[in-house]
C-alpha cells in the first residue's frame, strides 16, 4: 500500500426533497449572490427550477442564470459563464443538473477568481489557486464529480477534451435526490452504469499496488451497479435501486477506491475523451466501446487481477471470459460495444490515436501509449 | 434506503513517516501553541515523542502536555487537560496514541471551551457548540476515532462509559502511519480486529433498511480484517497487510457503511462499555465476549442478514453457524469469548445488566434492551 493524502470536504445531502434546502444552505455560508447554472429548459417543466429558485427567493438570494449547458460541456459556454460571474459579482455557482452542469460550473468558479485564459489551467501552464464556492443539485447519477475535485471540459476550438483538478473545487455541497434523476431515459441509464464501472476499473486494474480491501470495493461497486441498473431498465419506479445507484456513482469517484493504490493510470477515459472530442457521442457510450477493447489488449499485464474480476463478478475462471462477459452485459443493457456501432469508420481510427497521443503525452502516459498502441486498442473495437 | 448526510471533513495523512509533517500542518493553520496529550511514556523510549516534538519546534510551535491517559479513559484526567488548556490558552489538541487519547482529547477540546461541567455533554444535558481543532498521530488502529465525531469516556466516579457525537470533534487533520503500530501486542491485535468487526456488524445486523451496496462495504471490511490479522499475528512486519488493517479501521467508522442504513443500534457496544466501565477489560476484548452472545440472542430478529452474513463471510449456510465460526475465530487470535475467561462470575451478570440498562434508556434503546434482556444475552456468554 502506497502513503496517500485523503481528503474529501464536500457535504453530501441524500435524499427525497433535499433540493428544497438549498437555500438554507446557501444563506449558513452567507452568501447572497449566485450564478445559476443548468442545461436544457426541462428543469422548467418539471418543476425543479421552480423549487429551487423558491428556495433561493425565500432566504434572499438573489441570482444570475447561465443555460444551455451541453453533454461534453464547451469551453466557449464556460467562458460565458466566466464573463457574467465576474461581471454580476457572484459569491458562489449553483449547479442543478448532470456531470457536465456541474463541470462547467467548476471550471466557472475557478476562472471567476483568476485573470487567466481558464484553459490554461487544463494545459497545465497554470495552478488553480483559488475557487468560488461550488453548490450542486444533481438530476444524473454517473460521473462522481458531486464529490470530487475533477472538471472536464471540451476545448471545441482545439478538439481537445481535457480535465482539471483541484481541491478548490470539490463542491462545499451536492444534493443527491435520486428521484431527480428519474426521467433519465434508459440509453443514458445504461451510458451511467459504464461510466460508473469505467471509474474504478480503471484503478482496479492499472494500480501498481492494489490492496485487496480496495479491490473488495471495487467489485462491491460494479455489483451494485449491475443490479440496479437491471433492476431499473425493468422498473424506473423502485426507489431503492435508484437509491443505490445513486450513491454507488459517487462513491465510485470520490477517491476512496484509489487510496493506497497509486499510481493509477486512466487509459479508457483518455481514448474515450478523443472520441467523444472528435464525434462528440455520450461519454458513457464511448466508454462501452472503449473499454472491453482496452481489456482485450491490456488483461495480459496483469493477468491476476483480471482473474480476479472474471471469478468474482461473473463466477468465470479465465480473463478471456471476463472481457467477454462484461462486454456481453454492455450491450445487454444497451450500450454499444462496437465503433461501428456509432457509425465511426475504421478510417477514423487514425485521427482519434493522433489526438488521444497527444492528450497522453499531457496525462504523462505516452511511454505506453502511443498512438499506435492507441491505434491498436481502437481496431480491437 | 433512508435519507442521510454525509460530511466529513477529516484529512488523513497516510504513510511511512508521516508524523514528521505534524508541525508544518499545524503551523499552516496558524496555531502556535498546542497542548499534547499522551498515554504512557513509551512514545518517548521508542522515538516518537522526540520526532512529535522536534517537528513542532522546527515550526515555532509551543506546547504544554497531558500524559498519562489510560485505556478506558477517565473523566477525572480529562477535566485535568481541560483545565489546562484553559489556563495555558492552547489553540489546538494534539493526540499522539490510540483511541483513547484521541478521544480524551476530542473531549478537552469540547471542555476548553465552554463553562459546562464536561459530562454534562455525555449526559445529553448541554449541546456542543464548537471546539478546539484537533490533531492526532495514531499508535494503534482499532477505534476509528481518527476519522469520526465520536468520543468514549469513563466517569469514573459515576461507573458511567458514554459518548458524545459532534460535527465539531471530527479531527482537523489525522496521521495514521502504519509503521507506529507495530509494538502493539498480539493480544491487543486482536482485541482491535474485534473492535473493528463491532464496528461494523452492528449496523450490518441492526439496521431498519439495509442495502447491498453497505452489506458488500461491510464484508470487505470483514475479510479484510481477517485475513490481514491472520498474516500479522505470524508476522507483525509485514508493512501491507498492517497498512490495509490500519486504513480498514478507518473506514469501519467513518461513517460510509452506514451511510443510507439507518437507524441502527449499537447494543454490542451499549453492553460492553458496561463491562468495561465495571471491570475496567479491555474494550475489544469485551466485545469478543459480548458479541457472539448477543448474536446468538437476535439472530432470528433478522435471519436473513445473518444468514448472508453466515454465507459471504465463512461459506456457511445458515446463520446458527455463522456465529459459531465467528465466535471460533475470535479464539483463534487470541480473545476471549467467555466472562469466565476474563474472570467475571455469573454473580455479577445483574450488576451489569443494571449499568447497561441504564446506558439503554439513555440511548432510546431500552424498549428492546430492558435489564431482563440484557442479563439473557450475558449469560449466553
């Protein structure tokens, strides 16, 4: 086991009605002034911008709106949201919405406070030295960043989709309703659940050192999420199961499966981030493509551990199976297994390497892959 | 699964030599004067008082001492570190030792400042509304107090072992370096494994609402604290398996495992501070003895979760045997499972039972815990 530094200061309300606190919690930190940020008008209709604004209005807060926030959320909607924070004075940036909402509001709250080009920070040519308070609603279980430090934001210019991260963006509150993410359509449940498994295998199976306590939780996570995702294409209704979903997301991102672990690579993320940068598809879905070809070409460096993952998650005694079945179970639930499957020609293969090259070479991780290596892994899928 | 908040704010440091960072830590929050709270004098044969020490003087930092604590710690010794750190004016408790002494001190915190009679905290007579940052350097791994908002103290005079829970005891920072553990002895190894397992079993069994996902967290803490006793009590060297002993301990009572569960009981631990409020045994080593004789009394209140627990833990299928293996392995490393072993006659079974039913009105939990109960469950053990 590693030494590790673990730290995690984000306040997590769960549960039936949380939203409605929100102003509460808000006006504890005495803050009177927010910058609102959301994605499409749907909160309108269903009723949760209508909750959540009561709840600012009844203590006093007063706000500025940023919408139109989009899934692989755009530097250029960022930089938007930058110029009005700073020109309103906001205290503090109100997220209500997915990872990529929330994202883009952790990149807002650092670029609020600093005079730089906020992509500077994702180039790694600037440190984040401060951040305006972060508050989130979630309505999508799946990319953990209500309780963690991470923010990936797309540079549509550059086709570049890169991440920060800080411990000044940790957000100081998410509420976790899961019954606001009930009208998630079944694609994108399915897209969650990879998602979710892409966060801690990527650990689980890179980590140089990976205690079995870390490993126990690892498969206790990708249970969970394979249960109630089962359970929840068949009825979207059990709470329960969403509950459960709902926390397992958080819990499988927030630095607990990783310490003591490290270092740890990301390797499906960053292939994954040149595809969903070039043909911009859903994270989740590239990731189903991705990883069982990723498998495919990596289960022979270390050929334990993915022994492990056969026997323990689908009662299978051989790597090959265990590929194959969690492959199997991708496409069960309804994700793509296949580029073609996102009409994505093996004629693009060579573009999406060149750019996941590059962003290896940003993550220090081009020793081992190369843009062919990356090459190689895509033909695979 | 219920609604819940999680929040905790602690920060671990983990690793080899970690305890050397203390000064700059508390030097960063601007805390120049410190009172260092201490068990016994062997942190002081084995080095790590001088390293505490010079790392606190590198920084400019002043310190006054509290030593002395003992297992079980007492109200007349912490009364003693409240007065002195109102007198000497600290701005800071540092903990160096085990659970005791953190808790001991969390409790000076509280004392040092408020005007209250300390114990009124424990008795529910006075809310805690703020406290003295908090550090500790940890010699033992068992009772989680290092990442929580929970501190056990014995009145001594009173025969009373309570607790008090505030947001505000969580230690501002945690250094939990393995490596410091290594003089504990194989009989107080195991009382720990024994604490930890309390730790968790409590909720695992008791909960109203128990989902999977915090059934599997559980397990994993489990066998992780089994197999990794079993390596230590051949070899105490070995560095990994102390390092996943000592993180399990962690997050055995941080909170995430019952995160969604509650409510639940603590009856294992309502018993055992009884006994060892009374007889002063050490607390994991109670536990032992308690445990599978409170098993054996509940287990058709909930036969299902024994019998998961039966299956998942020891490969058993009913839950009878699940306790016959666990009060086995309890022997095995060394603990005793029977008052007799511990020299405790059935003649003081009343005597305990009175004290624990007291502890039960006090807790909300004596509709199920009369006196009559809890002399039942005592004499299976």
């Amino acid at each position: 086991m590693v030494d590790f530094t673990y730290h995690n200061p984000t306040k997590i309300e769960f549960g039936k009605g949380k939203e409605n606190i929100i102003g509460a919690e808000i006006a504890n930190a005495n803050i009177t002034k927010v910058l609102l940020c959301y994605g499409s008008e749907r909160i309108k209709t269903d009723g949760l911008y209508e909750k959540v604004t009561a709840s600012l209005k009844a203590k006093g807060i007063a706000w500025v709106e940023l919408s139109g926030i989009v899934s692989n959320p755009k530097l250029t909607k960022v930089n938007e949201g930058i110029a009005l924070a700073k020109k309103e004075k906001v205290q503090a940036i109100l997220a209500v919405g997915g990872g990529s909402v929330l994202d883009s509001a952790k990149t807002i709250a650092v670029g609020a406070l600093h005079g730089n080009d906020v992509w500077d920070f994702f180039l790694g040519k600037a440190t984040i030295e401060k951040a305006l308070p972060i508050y989130a609603i979630m309505t999508l279980a799946a990319t953990g960043s209500e309780m963690n430090g991470y923010a990936v934001v797309t540079n549509d210019a550059a086709a570049q989709k890169y991440h920060i991260y800080s411990e000044h963006i940790y957000p100081r509150l998410s509420i976790l309703n899961p019954e606001l993410t009930k009208s998630v359509p079944n694609d994108y449940l399915a897209y969650s659940a990879v998602d979710i498994i892409a966060h801690v295998i990527e650990g689980y199976f890179t980590a140089a050192d990976q205690p079995h306590f870390q490993s126990r939780m690892v498969e206790s996570i990708i249970q969970t999420v394979m249960e109630t995702t089962e359970i929840l294409l068949k009825n979207p209704e059990d709470y329960n199961a969403r509950a459960e979903f709902t926390w397992v997301a958080t819990q499988a991102l927030n630095g607990s499966t990783t310490a003591g672990t490290n270092p740890t690579g990301f390797p499906n993320h960053m292939i994954e981030h040149s595809l969903s940068a070039l043909f911009n598809i859903a994270h989740g879905a590239g990731l189903a493509i991705v990883i069982p070809a990723w498998m495919t070409w990596f289960h022979t460096q270390n050929p334990a551990q993915f022994k492990r993952f056969a026997e323990k998650i689908f009662g299978k005694n051989n790597a090959e199976e265990g590929i194959v079945e969690l492959k199997k179970w991708f496409a069960e639930i309804g994700a793509p297994v296949s580029l073609k499957e996102v009409s994505i020609s093996a004629d693009s293969i060579k573009a999406i390497a060149e750019n996941a090259a590059q962003s290896a070479i940003r993550e220090g991780a081009s020793e081992l892959y190369t843009q062919k290596v990356i090459e190689a892994i895509l033909h695979n899928a």
